[in-house]
C-alpha cells in the first residue's frame, strides 16, 4: 500500500485533503491525523471492519482499549450513558483539550472491538483545528490510538508516523508537529472517586480544582503496571527505544561523570537533557527545553527518545524532572521508557 501525505498548513487545497481523508474513513479506511497530544490513527468507531484495521496496522494486542474523538460535547450521550454532573463540569473546564472521560457505554451504538470485553468507552474531543475539523466534515466517532508501531514512543511530527506506518496505510494528514507532546490524562468516571487512569496534559490539579479530590496512581509506575488492573493500556510495554533507558538526576556533574564512567566500559551513551547543560563527554546531546521547564519536555521527549533510536547508542541516560504540572506525565512516560530502570554508577 503507498501512502500519501497531504499538508493541512497553510494549504490552499485544505477543503480538498479533508474530503480525501474523510472518504477513506467512510469506505472503513484508516487515516492518521495530528491532535494537540500526538498523532493519532483513525477510523471510524462505529465499523468494526475499520476498526481492526488500526490494530492491524499498529500490530498492536486487540484487548488494549481504544480512545473515540468526538467533535462537539452533545455527542456524549449518543455514546455513553450515566454520565455524571462532574463529568459535565470537566468537559467545560478542559474540552475540547487532553482529558479523556470513561464512561459506561450505551450499548449497541460504537463497534465492540474499540473496547473489547469492557462495558465502558474512553471519550475525548480533541484541541486541534486539524482534529476538529476531520471530526466534523465526517460527523462521526473516530477511535484513534496514537498513530505509532506499537512500543515504539507515539508520534509528535507526521515525519514519525511514516517511519513507522509507511506502506501499512494510505493517508497522513499533516498539521506540522503537535503541541503537548504527551498523551491525553484518562480519567475513570465510573470509579468513585474518579481515578486517573494515566496521567497528561491535564493535571491532577487541575482537575481536583473542578471536582475535587480524584484518585491517582503512585509515582512509580513500574510497581502500579502490575497493581492497577483498571488501566489496561497501562499494562502493556510502551514508549521503548531500541538501547536501553536509564533515567538520572538532572545534574550536569552527576552525568558527565556517568558518561565518562560508562566510556570506560566501552560504551557510547546519548544523553537527554536540559538546554543549558554541556555534556560535551556525550557521544550524542538531545536537548528538550529549558531545565524543569516540564511543559518543554513533554513536547519534545518522544522526539528526542525517536533520534536516540537513530544513534548507535549502546545506552540512553535521560535526565529526570519534577513532578510539577505536566511533570508527573513526563516522568511517568520516562520511566516507560526505562522499565523503571534508574542510573546510580
Ligand atoms: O492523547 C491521546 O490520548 C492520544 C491521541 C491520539 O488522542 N491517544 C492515545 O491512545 O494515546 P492510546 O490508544 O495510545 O492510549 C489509550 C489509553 C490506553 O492506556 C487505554 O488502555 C486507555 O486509554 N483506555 C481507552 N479506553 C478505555 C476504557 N474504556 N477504560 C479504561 N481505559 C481506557
Ligand atoms: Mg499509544
């Protein structure tokens, strides 16, 4: 299959590129497109048909449940029922935006396989002209994973989509690189209190300051993957570069000297780090933003790990944040990366 990449920026055939990409998801096609997260991969939520071609493509396990885009508020009832008054509340606060709600499905209306074996759907109307407007020239649901290989850091730019999808769908829609960097926060609406599923964009903060207190994981997610059956996706291995990840304190001594001792055993080591630290030892230096900068950082962290994978790195050290704001998804995603791995010499 050859696949086609049409530009959405600042094209003078936009109207043109939608409706191919909207004919494609009508014919049960599959469809890549940029939200204000990552990129993610499309099809039409209700065409179970369309629906495993994404798990074709992504090769990825079929019990993993996917997330549907909607377009406007209202399309919440058509989709879930008991949706709850704090519910309604997050969607005003934070929608359209990375927050996706899981509620209690209706039945009988999306495809079965978009969540296979559960009686809940993941809902979330995406913050990205691009998204919204796929979303409404369709006028239906879009279940859409991140639009990666499976295991392999979702995509920020449409160039990472095509490393991994080339020739495994027909259309990219590019909107140039996305804006988060991290994938949406999932929150629980059927729990009580509501339990984030997987820290994002929008933080536990922010969503307590709405609704009050919610339930949340430990900061360690290599103990809670094992303990948190209520997280499906949370389970699976994620985010993994080709060498191994070892996640450090974000200290310019502290790194040189990791790299110049791991040297010494014959290894070449990428760094990932902050923009002001000169780690001139590093056989490669991927900067992602100002240090402690965590919204930098979520933006270009799947970026910086993807040119780690194009190095012949034996090692990846990636220099840790706080959990501030998004900091507490960058971590968690970080620490994917490294299977809970932690550099101490
Ligand atoms: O930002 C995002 O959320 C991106 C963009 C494309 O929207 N999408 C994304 O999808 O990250 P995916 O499939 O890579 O991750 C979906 C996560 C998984 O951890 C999955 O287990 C969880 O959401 N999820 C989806 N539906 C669920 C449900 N009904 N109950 C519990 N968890 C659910
Ligand atoms: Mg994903």
């Amino acid at each position: 299959m050859e696949t086609e990449i049409v530009s959405v920026d600042n094209d003078m055939d936009n109207l043109l590129s939608y409706q191919r990409a909207v004919d494609i998801l009508k014919n049960g096609g599959v469809v890549a497109f940029p939200t204000e997260t990552v990129y993610g991969l499309g099809a039409l939520a209700t065409d179970a048909d369309a629906v495993q071609r994404i798990f074709e493509a992504k090769g990825r396990p079929s019990d993993n449940p996917l997330i549907v885009h909607i377009g406007n508020k209202e399309a919440v009832d058509k989709f879930a029922v008991d949706v709850p008054e704090n519910a309604r509340k997050l969607m005003d606060a934070f929608w359209p935006g990375p927050l996706t709600l899981v509620f209690h499905k209706r039945p009988g209306v999306i495809a079965e396989n978009v969540s296979p074996g559960f009686d809940t759907v993941g809902l979330r109307m995406p913050d990205h002209p691009v998204a919204l407007t796929l979303l409404r020239t369709l006028d239906g649901p879009l279940a859409a994973p991140s639009a990666n290989r499976s295991g392999k850091p979702s995509p920020t730019e449409a160039a990472h989509v095509l490393t991994d999808l080339k020739g495994r769908i027909p259309l990219i829609v590019d909107g140039g690189k996305t804006g988060v960097g991290v994938e949406s926060t999932v929150l629980d609406m059927t729990a009580n209190p509501p339990e984030i599923l997987r820290p994002g964009g929008v933080t536990r903060e922010m969503i307590e300051e709405v609704i009050g207190p919610v339930h949340a994981e430990s900061k360690s997610p290599s103990a809670s993957d094992e303990e948190a059956p209520r997280a499906p996706g949370m389970k699976y291995m994620h985010y993994a570069p080709e060498s191994p990840l070892f996640v450090i304190q974000p200290d310019e001594a502290e790194i040189r000297e990791a790299v110049r001792q791991l040297h010494s055993e014959g290894k070449r080591v990428a760094v990932i780090g902050p923009d002001e630290f000169e780690i001139a030892e590093a056989d490669w230096y991927f900067p992602v933003g100002p240090l402690h900068d965590n919204v930098a950082m979520a933006g270009n962290l799947y970026g910086a790990i993807r040119k780690c994978d194009l190095t012949d790195a034996d090692l990846i050290l990636a220099a840790a944040t706080d959990h501030k704001g998004v900091g507490a998804a960058v971590m968690n995603r970080l620490l994917k990366a490294a299977d809970g791995k932690r550099f101490n010499g």
